[in-house]
C-alpha cells in the first residue's frame, strides 16, 4: 500500500506494532515511536503523521479497547490492515537457558509463554516490562537476564536468540490498522468498520441486524463498548465486508442512518490477504 513516508506507532522501536507498520508502509519511511496509543491517534489527528499504526485486535485476548475508544472519538479513520502472527522469542546473551536468572517481558506475552517458562526455565524470575521491546532492551544489558520478543527486536537490540517460537498457544495473531485523515479507496475486496447505537426498545438490534442480511451483508465482527456518555450506555462496532461506496453497503448505510440514533463510517479500506 503506498502512503506517505511519516509514520506514528505504538512504541518503543522493536515492538510487534512497529514490525507491523514496516509491512505496511516500507522500511523507508520515517517511523516516530510514540508511548500510547491515544498519542498515535493524537498524531494523525493534529498532522503531525500523516499516518498511523496501532493494534485493534489479538486472535487470543480480543479487542484492544483503547483503539477502539480512540476510533469512536473521530477524525482519524482507518486506512489498511494487516494481520501479523505473534511469534515469542527467548533473547538473550546467556550462553545456556541454565545461566538465566531472569525473564523480562510485558506481563501479556509473559502470560502467552508461561508453561513453556515452567518447563525450561523454572529458576528464573519473571520481570514485567512496559513492552516486549523495552524487556530486549533491558536483557541486551543483563547477561544473566532473558527477554520474551520478537526476531525483529532481537536483532534490532543484538542480543541473540536462543529459543524461538515459545508461545504456549500455537495460533496467535495480531490485527493491526493503519490510520489516516480519510479511508482508503475502493479496492473490489475491501472492509468497512462502523460504529452504530441503537434506540432502548424491544427487537432494536434485530432490526439493524436484518438491514445487512436484506442487503447480503456479511458481518465478519460485532462487539459492544461502553459509550461513555451516559452508565449503562453501549454502542455496536462492526466489521463488514464491502467498501461504503459498493451499491449493497451504501445501501445498507443509508437506511440504518434512520433507524438508528448513532451511525458513524470508522473506515473502509482493503481487506487484509496475509
């Protein structure tokens, strides 16, 4: 996908998101590691960056709630996916598993690869770090300490690897978007994400859900979130296949503007071939 060559990301250099959005937009782009994710969307939002890559969902722990909340916000949409397997490497500059006494990581990949830790290495301690990165980091400094990373991070740092694929579950994948200004043209294979609430009333969420299957609409997702304007108040995101400018879709579109009190276009842009 060509985008400009300036792009914010959920940081520090190494992590999986900045793996991620080397795929989707070059190793020659400019790449700004920035600490949070709301900082990513604050980024593209101001133009600093003209674009963006953050996490939004984890095929094992589910939604990344903080892009999505960001998402519903406004005024940056998304522009592209990929999805990009998790592959947890042990790093270290230990010669043996034996010599290591600690094990840094962020506490989610720490939880991923905590059997095959009890198997390998029982005598170290687990260290919580802010990010896989920041735990290579802090392991290219300890020769008796080991971090749980990626390859790319490994050798961003140089410290070498010394087990890889230690993940306990063997399917594990991670969707990232690609944020812009504006979404992304018309491709024939595209996904649209929406935002939608419904009225407070008996059968409203079957009506809405009939618009799509009236109009051959597959939802390939559907998940509710807090709105976060009055408690107990929640709105729908969806993940529908086809681009809002197909025929079906803006269909579709058009009569749930009517039925429902929130309608909001997060984004369409070509659906993710891995």
């Amino acid at each position: 996908m060509a985008v400009e060559a300036h792009v914010a990301f959920l940081g520090p250099a190494g992590t999986f998101t900045h793996e991620a959005a080397r795929v989707l937009c070059g190793p020659n782009a400019r790449y700004d590691a920035c600490s949070t994710i709301d900082a990513v969307f604050d980024a593209v939002r101001r133009k600093d960056a003209p674009n963006g890559v953050v996490p939004i969902e984890n095929s094992t722990e589910g939604s990344v709630t903080q892009a999505l909340d960001c998402l519903l916000a406004g005024d940056v949409r998304i522009a592209g996916e990929m999805v990009l397997d998790i592959v947890h490497c042990l790093a270290s500059h230990a010669a043996t598993i034996a010599e290591i006494e600690r094990v840094y990581s962020h506490p989610q990949a720490l939880a991923q690869c905590r059997r095959w830790l009890a198997a390998n290495v029982p005598q170290a301690r687990l260290v919580d770090s802010p990010s896989t990165a920041a735990a290579v980091r802090h392991a290219a400094g300890d020769h008796r300490g080991a971090a749980i990373g990626s390859r790319f991070a490994a050798a961003l740092h140089g410290v070498p690897v010394l087990h890889e694929a230690i993940q306990d579950a063997e399917h594990n994948a991670t969707r990232f978007a690609l944020l812009a200004p504006h979404d992304a043209a018309r491709t024939g294979d595209d996904k649209t994400t929406i935002a939608f609430a419904v009225h407070d009333e008996r059968g409203a969420l079957l009506r809405v859900l009939e618009v799509f299957d009236e109009n051959r609409i597959n939802l390939s997702r559907i998940e509710s979130r807090p709105s976060k304007q009055r408690a107990w108040d929640y709105v729908f995101i969806a993940d529908l296949e086809g681009h809002r400018t197909d025929g079906n879709v803006a269909r579709a579109l058009t009569v749930l503007e009517k039925k429902c009190p929130m309608l909001k276009n997060l984004g369409s842009y070509p659906r993710f071939r891995g």
